[in-house]
C-alpha cells in the first residue's frame, strides 16, 4: 500500500511493463481481474486490490409509502491511508465481520489468460500506480471493470457506479429492482455503457483506465489522447519486444496443438482422395434402382416430417428473458430522470435566484411538479387581486388631491369661495372637500 502514496509524479521509466504490452493486451489482463473479482462476489466475499476493497454490504432502500426494504448491493471501499494521504471523500462503510475478505489470485488470472504470472502482476502493480499518479495531480479518473462498473474520481469524490446487470445478480433478496425504480439514492449508483460521460464536471481531460487515454469531456467526438509509454524503435521500424508475455507451457501447447491439427488435415485429405473411386460404384448402383423403381415426388408443403410438433405443443418464446426485462426498465427510469433534471434546469432553474417581489406571481416558482390548470388558476387569482388594488388606487386619488388642496389653502387663510380664477372642478373639489369635512 505504501507504494501508491506518492510525493511525485509518475514517470514512464517507472511503467517498463506497460511499455512493452499494447493496450490490447492491457486491458486482457484487467478483464480477467475483473472476471475474478465477480466470481467472487458472487460467493459473497470481498477482493483487496490495492487500492480498497469490493464487498457486497446489506443496505436499507426507502421506497414509496414510507416503506424500507433489505437489499444486497456491492460497494467499493477505497483505503484509509489512500484517502487520508490524498485527501479524498468516499462512504464510510464497513465491511460485515462476517464476509471473507481475500486477495487476487493472480497466478490463476494469468493460467486462464495464457500470460506469464510476473507479467499480470508487474502490469497491475503499474496500472495502479497511474491511477495513484492521478489522484496526485488531481485529474478526473475512471477505472473501468468489465461487467463490474465503473471507479470514479471526480473533485476529489471516490464513488462507485455498477452496472445494472451486476447489481441485479448480485443481490439475493429480490428487492433490487423495486429498490431502484423507487428509490432515487440507489438509482444514482446505476452505470449503463455509454452513459458516463453525463456524471462528468471537469473540462479538462479524463483519464481512462485500464486502457491509459485521456478523453475531452462532454465531446464524444473528440480524438482519445494515448497515454501509455512507447517501446523503442528497431532498426527496420516499428516497435520491438524485449520481453515474452505468453506462458512458456502455453506456448509448447499450442504448437503441439498445431502440429496435430495439420496432421489431421493432411490425413483427411489423404483418405478423401483414396475413397473417391470406391465409393463410384456404390453411387452408380442406387442411381440405377432409382431409374427402373422411380418415386413419385411428393410436395414440399405436403410433407409431413414424424419429429414436426402439433400447433398446441409448439411453444412461444418471450421477446425479452426475465433478466433482459429488468435490464430495459432501468435503463427506461434513467432516462426519466434524465429528462426530468433537464426540464428542471431549463424552465425552473431560476427558482433559487428569483427573489420575492420581482415576478408578479412569485409562487408559482415554489413548486415545479404542480399540474398546469393549478399554476393558471393561482396566476389568474393573482392578476385579479392586482386589478382590485389598482382600481381602488386610481378612485381615492382625487379626492386625496383637493383634502391636501384645501388644507393649504386654510394654512394661508384664504377663503375657499373668493378665489379668482378658480375653475369649476377645483371649487367641485373643494365643496367635496367640505362636504367630506
């Protein structure tokens, strides 16, 4: 562990490994990590890699009605000492006592991919190394897991998202799916391929794991940016291999397995030739019996084969496997939700700015989800009540206008009657005036 808290950057010379391997052969070696990794979550254990740990944890989904229902969902915890050194935010989760935690078997990763053990086991010290050099300088990161999920870091932010699939196998108390179709807390932890790039905040380059490329966010477009170390150059071009990656036992094999098969095919085209001419004359004789005895052909509709099942027994296949069907309604409520937060930030995204007294009907910002009819029916209230006051407004001014007349005239004592000049409509506002007094 204490390889990964690094003081500086990562330099290519510490990636010989990966220098010689093409990513190709990388991202073999990651896959067969992760075929691990879900076998033996599935026998509900958690795998140490390095860098945390994968474990299935028992939660507690809140569902409609106020209900809560047990639920069985796999977690990456990453390490303390990752996250203190680089000062990370992560859940806090303990893994149940309990739970077997095991570490990678790596000499049986490298027997099933046909790869020599040093080799799988330089390539994924290496591979995390990068991703320690990355938490370092502090770039967006996503480390990907075949039919696992996908490991982010984003603003220094470790979460997990697995994918549909994952998480419905896991779980052995059939409660996942009710728990992500009504839970919006456990429907944010739901990667589908593609989809990514939605969760994305940085503007700069992210760092693609175990395939080490740097793509431009919010451009899918864009060309990736390879970043993974060159071999030297040979003499007649082109990159040379210093070292063999294939197991020595596998290679012995396999040309013992090619040898053998070009044998047989040598053989089979041996005894095809010498078994041409015997069989001319057995051919020459049934195409003779069919001559003098001829068969009455029957139509190809008309014939009935023994093994054809009645109508009744043929049986319907469902479009989609019960696993399939799971599958399309996850991916149906992410949209929703997707189309949902874009309705919100494009017509209600102003809430939060919108002050009261600066729209003539600031409430109708107070709840989006309220149905159309409602929203008119308290506008239109609104505009009535601002009609009302208006009205009651421009009918008191007047006569406000000859009180304050009249009172100043009084303080100059003048007689309201004996004013030259006075119109008819100011002595009508004054006699108001009076009358009111």
């Amino acid at each position: 562990m204490q390889k990964y808290l690094l003081y500086n950057s990562v330099e290519p010379e510490e990636l010989p490994t990966l220098r010689e391997l093409s990513t190709v052969e990388i991202c073999k070696i990651w896959s067969g990590i992760s075929r691990q990794i879900y076998r033996k979550l599935l026998q509900k254990k958690a795998v140490e890699i390095g860098v945390g740990s994968f474990a299935v944890v028992p939660v507690h989904a809140n569902v409609a009605e106020g209900k809560v229902l047990p639920v069985e969902r796999p977690m990456f915890i990453l390490s303390k000492s990752l996250k203190l050194f680089y000062n990370l935010e992560s859940d806090e989760t303990k893994i149940p006592d309990e739970t077997a935690v095991v570490h990678l078997d790596l000499e049986e990763i490298a027997a099933n991919i046909h790869f020599r053990h040093e080799i799988v086991e330089q390539c994924v010290q290496e591979t995390l190394l990068c991703f320690a050099g990355a938490l370092r300088d502090n770039k967006e990161v996503e480390f990907s897991f075949r039919s696992i999920g996908i490991l982010a870091v984003r603003a220094k932010v470790v979460s997990m998202a697995f994918f549909d699939s994952c998480l419905l196998e896991l779980d052995t108390t059939g409660n996942m799916l009710k728990a992500l179709l009504e839970d919006p807390n456990m429907m944010s932890i739901v990667a589908f391929p593609g989809q990514n790039d939605f969760t994305r905040v940085s503007q700069d380059e992210v760092l693609v794991l175990p395939s080490l490329v740097a793509e431009i966010p919010h451009q899918p477009f864009a060309p990736l940016i390879s970043l993974k170390p060159r071999r030297p150059s040979a003499p007649w071009g082109g990159g040379c291999r210093r070292v063999s990656i294939l197991d020595p036992v596998f290679l012995a094999r396999r040309r013992v397995s090619q040898a053998s098969h070009q044998s047989m095919e040598t053989d089979q085209a041996r005894d095809k030739e010498a078994g041409r001419g015997r069989h001319l004359s057995i051919i020459w004789e049934k195409t003779h019996m069919l001559l003098k005895h001829p068969i009455s052909p029957v139509p190809e509709g008309l014939r009935v084969s023994a093994t054809t099942p009645e109508p009744s027994e043929v049986k319907t296949h469902p479009l989609y496997t019960e696993k399939e069907e799971k599958e399309l309604q996850l991916l149906l409520a992410s949209k929703r939700h997707e189309v949902e937060a874009e309705v919100w930030r494009k017509y209600f995204g102003n809430r939060a700015i919108t002050e009261r007294g600066q729209t003539s009907c600031p409430y109708v910002f107070e709840d989006p989800y309220r149905p159309p009819h409602v929203l008119r029916k308290a506008y239109a209230e609104k505009l009535k009540e601002m009609e009302q006051s208006t009205a009651g407004q421009s009918a008191s001014e007047p006569q406000a206008e000859c009180q304050l007349l009249r009172k100043i005239l009084e303080d100059k004592g003048v007689q309201t009657g004996e004013l030259p000049g006075m119109g008819g409509r100011d002595k009508d506002c004054l006699s108001k005036g009076e009358c009111a007094k």
